[in-house]
C-alpha cells in the first residue's frame, strides 16, 4: 500500500503545478509586450497571446513616396515585440518543465 501514498502526492504535486502554470499562462497572457522601430517612430504593441494590439506610427515617419520603409519598419517593431513574448514564455513556462526531458 506504499506505493499508493506516493502516488497520491505525486497526483497532488501534478495537480498543484498544473494549476500554477495555469495561472502563469493566465497571467502571461495579459500581459503586453512593445516592439519599436526607426528610433521609436513606429511601436507596435503585441498581448502575451501574440495578438497585434496597436500599432503607434510618428507622422514623420508616414511618407507617401517611401511606402515601402514604413512597412519594413512595421514589420521590424512586430517582429521585436513578438520575440519578446517569446523569451517572456520560454522564461516562465520553462521553469514548469525543467528536468522533465520533454520532447518539442
């Protein structure tokens, strides 16, 4: 019967994690995250979701004649904010998986 209290904790253990990343991914997930490009004229505002919230363009940066750099430089800013989701969930939702050899 030994082997049924270890198994028991090990539910519970597996249950309490579960709940905590949970929470964790609630918790990335509202968060927001900043992409910038161009020194800042152009920002781009993504959710933990990755989800494009805003996009934040300086008047200076709107040329009609080079169409082609602001979308170049919307797509900078994007690419960043995103990135930075990604690290923020690599950080958070890793230390859930350390040590437990999981194939991705």
């Amino acid at each position: 019967m030994r082997g049924m209290g270890n198994m028991q904790g090990m539910m519970k253990k597996m249950q309490k994690m579960q709940k905590e990343m949970m929470e964790a991914q609630e918790a990335l997930n509202a968060e927001q995250f900043e992409g910038t490009a161009g020194g800042g004229m152009v920002k781009v505002i993504v959710s933990g979701q990755r989800e494009v919230v805003e996009v934040n363009l300086d008047e200076s940066v709107v040329d009609p004649e080079d169409i082609e750099m602001l979308q170049d430089l919307i797509v900078i800013a994007t690419n960043e904010a995103l990135k930075k989701v990604e690290e923020k969930t690599n950080s958070t939702m890793g230390k859930f998986t350390q040590g437990l050899n999981l194939p991705f």
